[in-house]
C-alpha cells in the first residue's frame, strides 16, 4: 500500500503532468507523507482527499492564485509541515481572515529561498498550532518581524526548539526583541550568525529551560555579547540553586570557528565556570534542513558537477 508520495520537478518552471491528480494517485486516502514541490501544487491539493495525511512539504509556489486557507482545512492529522518559497509570491492576494488549527502540529519549518519584495510570513498569521514544538524560520527578505512575534505569542507556549536565519533588513524598525518571552519551554535556539540573536532578548528566556545555543555561521564578537546575557543569567541560577540543579549550558559552533571561541578570552572565563563549548554535527541530522533545498543542491550538482 502506497503511503509516501514525492513528486518532484528539477526544474521551477515545469508543472505536474496533467494526469497527476489525487483521483489517479492509488491510495491517496491513506498517504501519510507527501512532498509536492512544482510551479502548481493546486492541481494535487485542491480536493479533500488527504485526510490521513501527517507530513507535507510544499515548495515553489510559482501560482500567486494558489488557495493557501483552503488547502489547509483538508490536513487534520498534519504533524510536519514545511512551506518553501522560492518565487515572488504575492499572499495579499490571499483572504487572511480564516484561522486554520492544526492540534497535532509538532514541527514547522518555513522557508523562503529568495529575497522577495512580499511578506511570506505574513502566512503565519492563518495558523493555530497549539501543540508545535518545533519552529524553523529562514527569511532573509523584506518581511515583517510582526508577524513572527505574534504567531510566537499564539502557539509558542508548548515550543522546545526554535531555529532563526534572519536577514537583519527583515526586521528593520520593529521591535521583536523579546519575542522568546512567549516561548517558556524553549531548550534550543539556533541561529544563523548574528542576524537571528541581535533579534532575540535571551534575558527573556527562562535560565533553567534553554541550554543550547546553535550558532549556525561564523563566531565573532557580536554573537558574544549577544550571548553574555543569558550566560550571566546561568551562571547566577547555578550559584542560588544547587548546581547539580541546573542543566549545563551549550554553545555549539562550526567546526570552522571552533578554535577562534575556544580561544575567546570571554569564552575561556565561562567555560571555567562550566560552559560546554562543542563543534556542530554533520547537516544531516538537524531537523530543521529543508528537504527541497536539499534536493534542489543535489539537482544542481547533477546539472553542474564541479569541474
């Protein structure tokens, strides 16, 4: 029985054939996991077959008609969702008025792959995700930093893991710092340098619950003093309680810049009072990697192998 469908294009501009439709995709009532990534993806979702469905990823978005409110009713057991966009889409063209629960919603990556001049995360605003517990951001666009903190503010309440690769330009003016106050369970924040930590009050984060910090591109002084806060906070929560009851804090960082922290004299002060300090694992286990961009580096390889 067929349970795992991915349909794939190697190319933005091409769409599925005409005859992919749910009605000829056998057993389309008892997929649970399906990957769409093509210039139209509403020729596939735009019925309500998909009931039993608990993972979709979508890519490319290249129809600006595309019904997201509608798409979405149609996913009650959805447990992963990823949404990748990677054409200028413009989603005012979208009713943004229906509120869309998804109750078993644990992990949501939201990716978009170019600079648009459109505010995809605005999107966030049609979901209630009461259970997530995992949230990717990628936007290195124009967006409104708004929209994040408000969707935090809804369903950050359950979230254990956040992932942050944020274009500076994209919170220009906007006052988001401080948006992990609605996320008290936080565990593990990882970013893509400074632009996501500059955006991120760590004083904010309970002490006792976040003890990771990803540092996904190159160490330098800003990351530290971003981070000093929260390593203060640590530090005085391990000297009023008992230090075997506080969690030990990490940072982890590419194995590039690995040394250069290591060697960081305000690194080497914490690390005597029990920072960890280790390298990043391979790509291949973060949970936050988008399947489409892996598989469109891979097309391109294919496509372009090096010389």
């Amino acid at each position: 029985m067929l349970t795992d469908l991915r349909f794939l294009t190697d190319a933005v501009s091409a769409d599925p054939p005409k005859n992919i439709t749910p009605q000829a995709i056998p057993c389309v009532s008892q997929l649970s996991t399906l990957y769409v990534h093509s210039k139209n993806v509403s020729r596939l979702l735009g019925t309500k077959d998909f009931h039993t469905l608990r993972e979709l990823r979508i890519g490319f978005f290249g129809d600006s008609s595309l019904p997201y409110s509608l798409i979405f009713t149609q996913f009650p057991e959805l447990e992963i969702l990823e949404l990748t966009f990677c054409s200028r889409v413009d989603p005012s063209s979208e009713s943004m008025t229906v509120m869309h629960t998804l109750p078993h919603l644990h992990t949501f990556i939201f990716v978009e792959d170019v600079t648009n001049k459109y505010a995809h995360l605005r999107l966030l605003g049609m979901f209630s995700t009461p259970v997530l517990k995992s949230l990717a951001i990628k936007s290195p666009g124009d967006g409104e930093g708004t929209h994040l903190s408000n969707f935090l503010l809804r369903c950050g309440g359950q979230l254990r893991q956040l992932m942050l690769a944020v274009g500076k330009m994209s919170f220009r003016g906007l006052q988001v710092v401080g948006f992990t106050q609605h996320t008290p369970l936080l565990e593990t924040l990882s970013v893509a340098g400074s632009s996501g930590l500059f955006f991120v009050d760590l004083t904010t984060c309970p002490t006792l619950v976040l003890s990771q910090i990803d540092i996904l591109t190159e160490y330098g002084e800003d990351v530290m003093a971003a981070i000093l806060p929260i390593l203060s906070q640590w530090s005085a929560g391990r000297v009023k309680e008992r230090a075997t009851t506080v969690s030990p804090f990490t940072i982890r960082v590419h194995r590039d810049y690995l040394s250069q922290m290591l060697n960081d004299q305000e690194s080497k002060k914490w690390i005597l009072r029990g920072l960890r300090v280790v390298p990043l694992s391979s790509d291949d286990v973060y949970w936050w990697k988008s399947e489409y961009s892996m598989w469109f580096r891979y097309m391109t390889d294919l496509r372009h192998p090096p010389s």
